[in-house]
C-alpha cells in the first residue's frame, strides 16, 4: 500500500471512528445528566456484569486469530474457517460467564433493593445486547482480518447514529423506571443493524461461510491453544480486574459511589478513539510484519507517540478539571478533585493494553500470569492500609492497580524487543 494510501486509510478510520466516539461519547453523557442518579447506578452495574460475561467469552482468544491465520489473510476460505473455530470456543465460554455472572448479579440487586420489573426487563434486554455483540464481533473480525475496512466504516457510522437516536429518545420521552430496559433496547437494535449490514457485505464481497476440514481444525485448534493458554490466567484476572472497582462499590458502597464510579468512566471516551484506530490499522500490520532493527525502531516511535498523547490528556486533566466536569452535570461536580485520579487510571490501563496487544500481535503471550500475584499483592497492601470506604480510596485503589499492569506490560514489551531486533 503506498503511503498516500495509507495516509487517507488512516483519516478516514479515525474520523469514523472520532464521529462514532463523539456520538457514543454525547449519548453516554446524556446518560449521565438526564437519568436519576439510582437509576445510573442500576445502569453502571448492568453494564459491568455485561462486560465480564462478554469478557469470559474471550479469555485470550480474540487475541489469537490474528497470529493463526499469520500471512495467510489473503485466503478467504482460510479467514472465515479460523475465525468459525475460534469464535465456536467463545460462544461455549459465553455459556461459562452467564451461568458464573448472573447470581452475582442476583446476589447485589437482592443486597441494593434494586429487584422489580423495571430491574428484570433490563436484564433480559441486556442479555439480547451480550449475543448479538459477539455476533458482531465475529463479523467484524472477519471484515477487519480481510482488509474491508471501508465496509466497517460504513457499518460502525450506521450503528453509532442509529444508537444515538434511540437513546435519546429513551431519555426524552417518559419512560420513568423502566428507561435502564429502553437503554439496553437502543444499543440492542443498533447492533442489529451493524449484524444486518455487515451479513449482507458478506455477499456483495462474494465471502461464502467456509468451514475448515477436520484436519485443519484440529490445527488451528492446537495453534489457538498454545497462544491463549498462556493467557488464560491473565485473562480471567484481567477481566476482573476490568470492572473490580464496580464490583467493590456493588459490595462494600453505597448507590451513589456507583453512579460517581460509573460517570468517571464515562469521560475516557476519547481514549477509545485511539485503540479502535488501532485495532484496525496497526495491530494486523503488526502482526505481518518482519522482525528486525527497523521493524523495533517503528514501535518505538508508535509508542512514544501515544505515551506522549496520554501525557497531554492526564495534564489536561490535571490542570482543568473543571472544564472536564462541565460534561457529567451538576449531579457530580462534588467530586472534581479526583477527577485527575479517575483519568489517571484509565490512561494507564489503556496504554498497558496498548503494549499488550503488541505482543499478542505477534504472539507473544508467555509470562503474562506473573502479573497477576503482583497486582493482588498491591490491592491487599492498599485495602489493608488505607481501605475502600469511600470514593477517593476507591478510585485510588484503581490507580494503584492500573499503574501495575502498565509497568508490568511495558517491561514485557521492552524485553520482547530485543528479540525481535535480532530477527526472533
């Protein structure tokens, strides 16, 4: 691909990917300001168990079709086959999060009093959303390992505008309780159009539904496995870890911790525009690409792009908070000072995700579960030191965590690249 190319590849998948941030970032904070602060609660924590139950489903493997299917992704037979056998193991584990997920979640709404129809319709409708999103993702992977970028960007702005409108409706017309169902009903239909339109490419670029033979299953079976074994450890733990300071306040808060806790969230939207862009332009030229001096000296200067781009928005942060909490509402301007600890955090787990699907990318998955006893050792030492108790120990206890896993992923990679310069 030539560099004009690749630059107008590069513009194009950002501003789609900045338009649908945009919207999702406008409807979420809408979110935020219109619905009652007990019903965002409610809201946060749905949300939270749909993450771990999408979460369980993955347990390293999104992480692998990309070193399987390795040179080959000019074959769509080849593609379309190993994305079928990978995804057929996410479907099963899919099964696993529900079962383990939903008496949790029984569990917390019995402990808040959040149990009622309203709560129920909700559940329901979010386990529709917890499907059709890994159909999606299947489709997605598929559309993306093939190089049919523009399809995704059409796609992607169909369901972000589709879904920006639904949620304003849910939250200008008079649904009263039951606005968390009509929610989860607007992101729900959205994703059913992104399936419907991403099924119907599939024809117009003539991608029949292969499936492998017995032999080449069991071959991509044993690649898969000794990618995401690895992983697995990690990848429960990190998954946890993914929405632990929402479980925490689920356990040991009040409603209004979770509704604060989930409202911070809400403001590391721009980071998504990033690791999208990512996601789909660097990642698999990452993985086809030939180690060597060069090859290390272009993810140097990747990453020290983004470090410096996370730097600037943590100073930004840091520096006016005040123009940052304009955006959640009056329902949240007491907790200001530690808007600097939430963006903090998200910063780090963001670029430690960062570095960690540049080593899955070329399929270095080893050592991963060494952070794990790291990690629970710091979150013990602060609980014991400093407790859970209220909002800023919480959110630091986050900080904390975070600011682990992005060492630990970073002296990985760092370690990583010698090998590669070397050619290994």
């Amino acid at each position: 691909m030539s560099l004009y190319a690749r630059i107008r590849q590069v513009v194009m998948v950002g501003g789609v990917e900045t338009f649908g941030v945009a919207l999702g970032g406008v409807a979420g904070l809408l979110i935020v300001n219109l619905l009652p602060k007990e019903q965002y609660a409610v809201y946060t924590f749905l949300l939270a168990s749909m993450t771990l139950m999408s979460g369980i489903s993955e347990l390293g493997l999104s992480h692998c079709v990309l070193p399987v299917v390795g040179q080959r992704a000019g074959e769509q037979r080849w593609v379309v086959g190993v994305c079928h056998q990978i995804f057929h193991w996410r479907w099963l584990l899919l099964a696993v999060g529900v079962v383990l997920v939903l008496p949790y979640g029984y569990y917390s709404a019995l402990q808040h009093g959040w149990l009622g129809w309203p709560f129920l319709l909700a559940v329901g409708v979010m386990m529709g959303v917890v499907l059709l999103t890994l159909r999606d993702n299947f489709l997605h992977t598929v559309f993306l390992v093939l190089g049919h970028i523009t399809t995704l960007n059409r796609t992607a702005l169909a369901m972000h505008s589709v879904r920006f409108v639904l949620v304003a409706a849910v939250l200008l017309l008079p649904f009263g309780g039951f606005a968390m169902a009509g929610l989860f009903c607007a992101t729900a239909l959205s994703l059913m159009v992104a399936v419907r339109l991403q099924t119907r490419a599939l024809r117009t670029h003539h991608v029949a539904d292969w499936r492998l033979d017995e032999a080449e299953r069991h071959a991509v079976n044993r690649e898969t496995l000794r990618i995401a074994t690895p992983l697995v450890p990690s990848a429960i733990f990190f998954q946890v870890q993914g929405v632990v300071t929402v479980l925490i306040v689920s356990l040991f808060g009040t409603s209004d911790m979770m509704a604060e806790v989930g409202a911070f969230a809400r403001l590391a939207m721009i980071l998504t525009v990033l690791d999208r862009v990512s996601n789909m332009l660097l990642f698999p030229a990452i993985a086809r690409a030939t180690p060597g001096p060069r090859f290390v000296s272009l993810l140097l200067r990747v990453h020290g792009a983004y470090l410096g781009l996370m730097l600037l928005i943590f100073l930004s942060a840091l520096l006016f908070p005040q123009a940052w909490m304009i955006l959640l509402g009056r329902q949240y301007e007491a907790q200001t000072p530690y808007l600097w600890m939430a963006v903090g955090a998200s910063i780090l787990m963001n670029s430690a995700g960062f570095a960690f699907r540049t080593l899955t990318g070329r399929g270095a998955t080893t050592r991963q579960w060494f952070t794990i006893p790291m990690v629970l050792a710091v979150q013990v030492a602060w609980v014991a030191w400093a407790g859970v108790s209220s909002l800023p120990l919480v959110l630091g206890f986050n900080l904390a965590t975070c600011g682990v896993h992005f060492a630990y992923q970073y002296a990985l990679l760092l370690a990583r690249m010698k090998d590669w310069r070397r050619g290994g």
